[in-house]
C-alpha cells in the first residue's frame, strides 16, 4: 500500500505541475507570443506561423523523444514524462487563454515563474517535462557534458528563429528573460548542481546494488562499521544527475528504508562517468 500511495502521490505532483505550467503557457506567455524553453518553444513557433493548435504540436514533437528515451532512460522517468505532457496538453485546452496584462515584460516573468513552478514539481516527482530534458538525461548517460551549456545553446536557436520570423527583436529578449527565471524557479525548488554523490549506508547491499544497477551507472561499494553499533555495513557511493536522484532515493528507501543516504553536491568527475 505504501508504494501505491508514493505513485498516486506522484501522478498527482505531475498532474499539478502541469496545470501550473499550462497556466504560464496560456495566462501569459502565448497571449503575447512569447516563447517558452524546449521543445514546448519549438511548439509555440510553429503555432504562431501556422494557428496550429500548441498543445498538440506540443505532444507530437514529444512522441519520437519519449520513444527514444524508453529504450535509453527507461520506464519510470518516461512515463512520469509522459504524464506531464499528456496533462499539460489537456490542461492547454481547458485553461482559457486570455491576456491576463498588457506588458510583455511582466507577461515574460510571471509566464516564466509558473512553467518553473510546474517543471520544478515535475522533476520533484521523478519525472519531467519532455522535450530537452530527455535530450539532456541521454546526453548525460554519454557524456560528461555542461548540459546547461548545451540546453542553453538548442533554446538560443530558438529564440533567434523568433526574432528573425517576428522582424521584432522585443518578443526575442522577452522570451530568454521567461526561460531565465523559468531555470532560476526549478533550480530553487529542485535540486541546483546537476551531479549528486550518494552515499549509501545499509547492511541490505546486495539488493539495493542489483536494484541500481537496473539503470547503467557506475556504483563503489566500501565495507564499512558503525561506529556506535561496532556492525558491519556496506557503504555505496555513486554520482547521478538530477533527473534521477528521486527515483534512486526511492529504489534505496523501497528496499531498507533505515538506510543512511548522505546526497552531496558534486562540483565536478574526472575519468568514466556514466559510460554504457
């Protein structure tokens, strides 16, 4: 009952989030035909040139992502993904898209706080919003990449795509100020530095390490002894990413829930890191 409970917990965070982030597309951001970061943007372009419906547009350039990323990623991460596209696109068709404000300016911000709201949740949930965030969590199983570099770069595009079609350079700067604080809002609810190192203390090492290992990642296991108890343990140490921190805590909490997880914030990794 209490893995259920987590799920429907879950379900219920994605759903929320998605509510938040279709409220920021359509309160103030496609009113004013400002662009949002992602594949989400990529939507929003394509529906301002052609008055295409953006949600759909939205769920249709996701659809070859999430293919992608359940052979790569694998389910969970995935299908919490999917929820929140699916919820966000339905959200879009009963959320009234109404000028809420006349400035651009503030449209870009409070557009951009209530996406970061919902993504935040999203990814507080184990999942997220689709798009580049899955295009990011791939590149990281491969690479050792500045993935806020790289997104950064694909939203770039974007935007200068905008400012071309639009002849009107304003809605282009609007835009990267709405994904600014957009990335400062998730950074304040999620988790800041890309790369965690756990520690894992449990005398259950044999089924939290064949658990982890379900998803390629590289794991240390350190005999270790309490120091009070004077009882043997095993000690895990592993550096993930953001994406997956809260599906690896859950795995750990599921198997020995009185285990000791110490999360530190990785500056840096040098040598394999997260090589197939």
């Amino acid at each position: 009952m209490k893995i259920r409970f987590s799920s429907v917990r879950e379900w219920l965070a994605v759903i929320g989030g998605a509510v938040l982030i279709a409220a920021g597309f359509n309160g103030f951001l496609i009113p004013h035909q400002l662009l949002s970061g992602g594949v989400s943007g990529i939507s929003m372009l394509i529906g301002y040139v052609t008055s295409w419906n953006i949600g759909w547009l939205y769920l249709a350039l996701n659809l070859p992502l999430f293919i992608w990323g359940w052979v790569l990623i694998g389910r969970r991460f995935v299908t919490l993904s999917f929820l929140s596209v699916v919820a966000t696109v339905v959200a879009m068709q009963l959320v009234p898209e109404a000028r809420f404000n006349q400035d651009p300016m503030v449209a870009s911000v409070f557009g951009g706080v209530l996406v970061g709201l919902g993504t935040g949740v999203s990814f507080r949930a184990g999942g997220s919003t689709g798009g580049f965030d899955i295009i990011g969590s791939i590149v990281l199983r491969k690479y050792d990449f500045p993935l806020g570099l790289f997104l950064f770069g694909l939203n770039g595009v974007v935007i200068v795509v905008l400012g071309l079609l639009e002849r009107n350079w304003d809605y282009a700067l609007y835009s990267m100020i709405s994904i600014f604080v957009t990335g400062k809002v998730i950074d304040v609810i999620h988790t800041r530095h890309m790369k965690i190192t756990a520690f894992i203390v449990s005398t259950k090492k044999d089924e939290i390490l064949g658990k982890l290992l379900t998803v390629p990642r590289g794991i240390t296991v350190i005999e270790s002894q309490g120091g009070y108890s004077r009882s043997g343990n095993h000690m895990l140490m592993t550096v993930t990413t953001r994406y997956e921190l809260h599906g690896l805590l859950k795995s750990v909490r599921d198997i020995d829930p009185h285990a000791f997880v110490n999360m530190v914030e990785t500056v840096g990794v040098m040598g394999l890191f997260r090589k197939d």
